[in-house]
C-alpha cells in the first residue's frame, strides 16, 4: 500500500481510539507528518475525532495554510502542530487535547511524572507551556505560528507538555507512539489523583524512567496494544 494510505488509515484509527479511549471529546486533534513531504501534515477538517474517516484528512503547509481549501471549516489550533513539525524533525505525530484527567496537572504546581509503569514513556519531564508569559491575556487558543512556536520552545525535546489552564501537546515518532503516549498521560494522572486520596505518591525514579525495555514491548512488527486499542474503538488495525 503507497505510505500516504497507510498513514491517512492509522490516522483515522487514531482519532477513533483518541475518542474511545476518552483523551479527546468533540475537540481536540491528531496530526500526521506527510510521508512524502515534511513540509506538510494531515489533519481532518475540523469534525469531532471521534467521527473523522479517510476522506476527512486534509493536507497543510507547516505555517496552518490548507493546500486545498474546500471550503470546509478547520481547526483553529493549526500552529500546535505546524510550529512542532517545524521544531522537531523526529516527530511524525502530534495530538492536542483537553483530556479531563490531565487538566488537573494544567493548572496546579504539581508537576506531571510518571508514577505508574507504562507511563515511563512520557519522559521524566513534562513542561508546562504558560501563553500568559509571552502573550498576557488571551482566550487561551493556540491561533498563530508565534504562539504555536513559543509552545515548541517549552516542549524542548520532552514528549508531551501541559498548557496552563488548556490542555496538552503531546509528540510521537508515529501515530501510534503519539496516540500511546497521550493514553499514557491520562491513566498516569488518574492513578496519581487517585492515589492521592491514599497518601504520598512514589513517583518512578529516572533510572526507572529509562531503563532498556524488556518483554512484549520489544516483539518485532506486531504492536499488541495498538491491536486492542483499534479493537476497543471498532476500527481495523
Ligand atoms: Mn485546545
């Protein structure tokens, strides 16, 4: 199958489990570097992920301009994926959401850490983007490359960060690591929000953030929880 199919496929699956699974609602979005071309993405009109199909996908330039503009509406928060793609040239996924259980760690002090095993992959450090820093009052949305590009400035070269009283970016060498990633940051908060009515959280330590992968994980060209995520959602994997 041409890459571009295959790409626009998985982004399509992706949207559905992103919406199943609870980390986007009717907003929020996916995004997929243009396997062709990197100065592009693909990204839906601006529909619901939970309802977006192939013929949904539409493609733009880095700076949010539609290739083809036909006619329909589209995502107002482009520049969180252009100014990314533009930033890192690894990333080949970036998804932008509102996720209920993360948001808590958007507008507290309290930092986002991996405490549970499988959230190792968000990294040690979760940055929190602040818009009010560098451009004082706003609605809060991400509208131009400026924006877009000051939130890359934060995200470094970390996976995922937090935007203060918003939501979250978060990256991915694939669709699937992205979408894997933003799963993660959402059952990582509720288990820490959860075991705070317990008591004191034991966050993982670095060495155990990094240390080398071992078991299912590392089975070569089958990705066991992709298969059950696209299973979850109805989609085919
Ligand atoms: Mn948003």
């Amino acid at each position: 199958m041409d890459p571009l199919q295959t790409v626009i496929q998985n982004l399509v699956a992706g949207n559905r489990i992103l919406a199943n699974e609870g980390v986007v609602d009717s907003k929020g979005h996916i995004s997929a570097r243009h396997p062709h071309n990197p100065g592009r993405y693909l990204l839906s009109w601006a529909r619901s992920p939970g309802l977006v199909e192939a013929e949904d996908i539409m493609e733009f330039e880095l700076d949010g301009t539609p290739v083809q503009d036909n006619g329909k509406p589209i995502y107002i928060e482009r520049p969180i994926h252009g100014a990314i793609y533009e930033a890192r040239p690894e990333v080949m996924s970036v998804i932008h959401n509102h996720c209920y259980d993360v948001l808590p760690f958007a507008l507290t002090r309290t930092p986002m850490r991996p405490a549970v095993h499988n959230a190792r992959r968000i990294g040690e450090n979760v940055p929190v983007w602040e818009i009010r820093d560098k451009f004082g009052d706003t609605d809060m949305l991400v509208t131009t490359m400026e924006q877009g590009r000051d939130l890359a400035s934060v995200l470094r070269a970390n996976k995922a960060t937090l935007m203060r009283g918003h939501g979250c970016a978060v990256t991915g060498t694939s669709i699937a690591d992205a979408v894997h990633t933003a799963i993660s940051l959402k059952i990582n908060a509720r288990a820490i929000l959860e075991g705070m009515r317990l008591g004191e959280i034991c966050y993982l330590t670095p060495g155990e953030i990094h240390a080398k992968q071992t078991g299912a994980a590392s089975l070569k060209g089958f990705d066991r929880a992709w298969d059950y995520l696209c299973r979850r959602a109805g989609v085919n994997p």
